[in-house]
C-alpha cells in the first residue's frame, strides 16, 4: 500500500513540474514585457515593461548584447508597489516628449538596440519572460514598435512574433499602457481597407501610391500571378500582367512552352486556390504598394489583390488574396521592403504577412510540410 502511495506521489510532484515548466506562465504576479519601439535612428528605442499585481520579491530586467549584459534593473523596486501598471524605459537618445501620466526611466546610456535579447528573471536566474533569443543577434524590430496582443498579456519565456502586433514607430500612443490596436480574431483575418487609401491614385508619374483600381481578369494565370484588365491607368496597360505583392506560390509546369520551369509541389493547388477565388468574385481591386515598386524585374505590375463575392460590398467585406495565400501555406512569404505606409487598423500590412508566414510554418501548412496527393514525385 505504501508503495502505490509513493508511486502516485512521485507522479503527481512530477507532473507539478512538467505544468510548472511550461513555456508561458500566466502568473499575475510575474512583470512582462509588453512593447519594444525602435525608431529610424536604432539608438532612438524604448522598452516597456508591466505589471497586473504587486512585485513582491526581487526580479530582474536584464538587456544583453550579444553574451554580455549591458544593464540590469529590479523591478521590484522600479515598481515601488504599484500595481496594473506600465513602466517606459527610455534610451538616452530617446527623447520623443510623453504623456505626463507615464511612469518613465530613462537609461544613463543607450541600451535598447531592436537586436537585443531581454530576459526578465527571478532572483535564481530563471527565465520569467524574454524577447529574441539568447547569445544570438536577430531583428526582434526595426524601425517599428511591437506590441504585445491581447491574448498573451503575461509573462513568457520564449519569443513568439504571434503573440504581438507592429506598427510604425511614430505611433506613440501603446507605450505607457496594455491597448492594442485589434483583437487577435479581426488580426488573423488579414488586412482591411482603409479610407486612406480609397482616397489615394493608383499610380502618380510611375509611382505607387496606395490606391485602388476596380478591375476584371483578362486571362488566368498560377498561384501568384493574373492578367487585369486596367483601364484608362496613366502609363499602364489595357491588360498587365500583375505580380501578387508579398507572395512567392510554387511553379506550375511551363515547358510545354519552351520552358524549362517545371511543375513543383503545391503549384497546381495554388493556382487552382487563386483561380477559383477569382472566378468567384464578384468584385475584384487592385491597391498599388505605397512606398514600394510598381513593376518586378521581369516587368510585371505589382499589386495587393483584393476580392469580395457580395453584389454591394463594403470595404470589410473584402479580403486580401496575396495574405489568404500566405496563410494557407500555398505560398512564401516574400520579405522584401516593409511598406512602412502600408497599414491597417495601425498595424503594417508586413506584419501581418510575416505572422500568417509563421502560422503556416508551425501548423506545417501545405508547401511547410505537407505531401501534395495531386503531385507526380
């Protein structure tokens, strides 16, 4: 008897430990941080770090470079016993003027680089809370501001870019507080149009300019690429063949006509994703990129492909094809510029793109993982 007490004991301390090891611990009472702002000039950062009860023992920030640890703050006292609160802690260069409400820290030197892994620990070393990932330089953000989203407003040990949003880094109106733009369900559905844009041209002396076009298709093409018919568009086309922005779909096979570009997994699929969708649609828009190219190397247009299947949409009732096919898995994430004046409901149409990217990716998404059944290998 004593021996299946002990057993059921030993099994119930160890799964304790299991729970307890986890990679987020959702404890109220662990600081977190919830926003990272890096501006043009890196040196120009800010993080944020809060709380929803009182710090009762000692915990530590530490920001690092590379191996090394370039300061370190107790939070504990930082705090002071404040509860539900955020602190701004603020590089030397840093020096945008905030909201007097704002409990602000400003560091002797500048420490916050958008490279830096950062760790909040307890007073054993153990790994509260980080950002990035230890001894490794990465871009956790550039020119930007992430801020953590709504659902993971807690304390967790490895970075995950799902858990935040990013949006320009002039947007100072996150930092002192736990808002967010959106709720991660109106996020994950991708894009909206915005006024902004509906007001803008579609093209202005060969340059894009965020606008939108009504169009129809001409002739289908694969998985990331139609022919539109453009009417009336200073310097375009009747019909151009348009690249889809931000999307790379895998090859259908071209060597029937003198190609030697072969059909690849997946690639059939995406076209027939693309093609059905358009046949389907009842309206279809094109939007230029703001502040990216009008045309691909090889000369294509390119454009952000909106579609909606309502007679009278209005502008939420249309989603973006090119984000349908990144998160979906049909396609790559194409991470060229990051359109800084692209944005929707604050947040940069890139990062939308780059989370549905790693979506797909760790689901194991069509081209991330899974046998295509239609495909000769």
């Amino acid at each position: 008897m004593k021996k299946k007490i002990l057993l059921i004991t030993s099994l119930l301390i160890i799964n304790s430990l299991i729970s307890c090891n986890n990679d987020s611990l959702k404890s109220d009472e662990i600081p977190f941080i919830s926003e990272i702002i890096v501006k043009e000039n890196f040196l120009e950062s800010a993080l944020e770090i809060s709380n929803k009860k009182e710090i009762k023992q000692d915990i530590f920030l530490n920001i690092y470079k590379d191996k090394n640890i370039l300061v370190t703050r107790n939070l504990k006292e930082d705090f002071n016993g404040k509860t539900n609160t955020s602190i701004v802690y603020q590089n030397k260069r840093f020096d945008e003027t905030l909201d007097f409400s704002i409990n602000v820290i400003k560091f002797d030197d500048n420490y916050v680089y958008g490279t830096n892994y950062i760790e909040i620990t307890d007073k054993n070393g153990e790994v509260l809370d980080s950002v990035g990932i230890k001894n490794f330089s990465m871009d956790i953000v550039k020119d930007g501001s992430l801020i953590k989203n709504e659902l993971n407003l807690f304390a967790t040990k490895k970075f995950d870019l799902k858990m935040w949003y990013k949006v320009r880094s002039d947007n100072f109106k996150y930092l002192g507080n736990i808002n967010t733009p959106i709720t991660y369900r109106e996020f994950i559905k991708g894009p909206k149009i915005m006024e902004q844009y509906k007001k803008a041209l579609f093209v202005k002396d060969g340059a894009p300019m965020g606008g939108f076009i009504e169009t129809k298709v001409s002739s289908y093409g694969d998985g990331d690429t139609t022919n539109f018919v453009y009417k009336n568009v200073e310097k375009l086309n009747e019909v151009e063949r348009t690249r889809y922005y931000f999307v790379n779909t895998p090859e259908i096979d071209h060597t029937s006509q003198g190609s030697k570009i072969k059909e690849e997994p997946w690639g059939v699929a995406a076209m027939n994703f693309t093609n059905n969708i358009l046949k389907n649609a009842k309206h279809i828009l094109i939007q230029s990129a703001l502040g990216g190219s009008i045309r691909e190397t090889y000369g294509r247009l390119l454009g952000f492909v909106w579609y909606t299947n309502k007679e009278n949409p209005s502008d939420n009732d249309y989603s973006l094809l090119n984000y349908e096919l990144v998160l979906n898995g049909y396609g790559k994430f194409m991470m060229g510029s990051s359109l800084n004046e692209m944005i929707s409901n604050e947040i940069l149409y890139y990062h939308y793109f780059d989370v549905a990217s790693e979506t797909a990716k760790q689901k194991g998404l069509k081209i991330h993982g899974e046998k295509d059944p239609n495909y000769k290998y």
